[in-house]
C-alpha cells in the first residue's frame, strides 16, 4: 500500500492520517526518526491497519466525487457582481426531449424547462446566455473606457477562455472572457484598461505598466485582486471548457 511519511516535531506517536490530496500519510514523531525508526517497521504498522485505511480511502473517493459533482451541478443563483444583478435559475422538467431556457427580466429569474435533470445541456445553454449577457455589457463599458483613455482598438470578442481574463491582438483585436461578469466592477475596468494598453505596448515593459498606472492609479492593487480572483467565478462554469 502506498504512503508517505512526515516527520513531526509535535507528534509523540507514529499516527496514520488520510489526506483528500496526499491518501495516506504515516505521522512519525522526530525522535523516532532519529532513533532508527526502519521502515519494515512502518510497512507491519501500515499492514495491520489496513482494513480501516481502505475503507477510510473508500469514503474520502465518494467525498471527493459528490464534491465534484456538485462543483459541475448547474446553479441555483448567478451573481453578476459586473453589473450589480442576481439572476435566480430554476429547473423545471417538461415533455419532450432537450433543454429551453426562458427568461423572465422584471424578476431576474431564468427557467430552464424540459430535460431539465441534463446537467450539461443546462450548462451549455447558462454558458450561451452568459456569453449574450456579456457582449450585451463589456463590449458598450469598453467603448465607454476607450473613450475615457484615448485608447483604440479594432474590435472586441467575448467568449470563454480557459484562463485569461483578456487579451489583445497585434491587430488590436481585444478578447474579454465572459467570466469577468462574475468580477466587480473596479476588477473589470482595470482588466480593461490592461488590454487597451495593450495596444500602444505588446508587452509588460516599464513603458507599459507606466501607462497602465497613469489611466488606472490602482493599477497594483487591483492586479494583486485580479490574479487572486478565480474563486469568484462558479465552478461548474469551468466544467467542458
């Protein structure tokens, strides 16, 4: 069976934990590390326990599955924090096969009706709506900063990308992830301001970052958030990307 050991300088026995990322791990105080402590003796420790250490791996893999399947699990709630609204989604199973989605504006609810218990035929029509809900939002607010900066491009598109929040051509084509509607709005402004930059200077030299700073004084403040700011975008958004 395999395992790895860690030597503690708190421990003051051998202890076996099971870690969701690391499986099984045999805790081995300090001092019997430097006493000589053999590994045949860790391997007859790991053998006698095995019965428990198998079934304690066979509950932390079910965990780790619900969890998974409950990361990809379409939404209840989307939370445009871009744009300041909350959209409830709700699931509703009807005749006849595929998935409609139906949108209700005053209420800020969508409905999802028919196969609706076809996790990723809902995803793909949430993805759909997004990426219409996005172009409808960052494409005008990128012609409102370019105006504000003196800053032009070419053209903008939105889609899905798998880990940049944007990004500008040589063309002056600029990219915007239509994940940056789930960002603040100062996070967005900032990430555009980055990628029209872009388009005087195709690098991150000091030329550039000066000019980011002068239409953005937050500039690092906002790019340290930026970076951390994955955790905002839901997880069964990047189920399929």
């Amino acid at each position: 069976m395999e395992y790895t050991v860690r030597v503690s300088d708190r421990a003051r026995r051998v202890r076996l934990s099971i870690s969701p990322t690391r499986g099984l791990v045999v805790v081995v105080p300090r001092t019997l590390a430097d006493g000589g402590l053999r590994r045949d003796d860790i391997d007859r420790l790991v053998a006698a326990h095995r019965d428990w250490i198998e079934r304690t791996l066979q509950k932390v893999r079910r965990v780790q599955e619900d969890l998974r399947a409950a990361a990809q699990a379409p939404p209840a709630v989307l939370e445009l924090r871009a744009v300041g609204e909350r959209w409830e989604v709700r699931y509703r199973a009807a005749g006849g096969s595929g998935v409609r989605l139906r949108e209700e504006p005053r209420a800020r609810r969508l409905w999802l009706e028919g196969a609706a218990g076809d996790d990723a035929a809902c995803r793909v029509l949430l993805k759909h709506w997004l990426r219409r809900k996005a172009r409808m939002h960052l494409v005008p607010w990128l012609e409102r900063v370019a105006a504000e900066t003196g800053l032009r491009y070419q053209r903008v598109r939105v889609g899905f990308q798998h880990s940049l929040w944007g990004s500008c051509s040589s063309r002056g084509t600029i990219s915007l992830n239509a994940k940056a509607l789930f960002l603040p709005p100062p996070l967005v402004r900032h990430l555009m301001i980055h990628e029209l930059c872009h388009t005087v200077h195709m690098n991150h030299s000091p030329a550039f970052w000066a000019l980011v700073r002068r239409h953005d004084p937050d500039a690092d403040i906002l790019r340290r958030h930026l970076r951390s700011a994955g955790h905002l975008v839901p997880p069964w958004l990047h189920a399929g990307l």
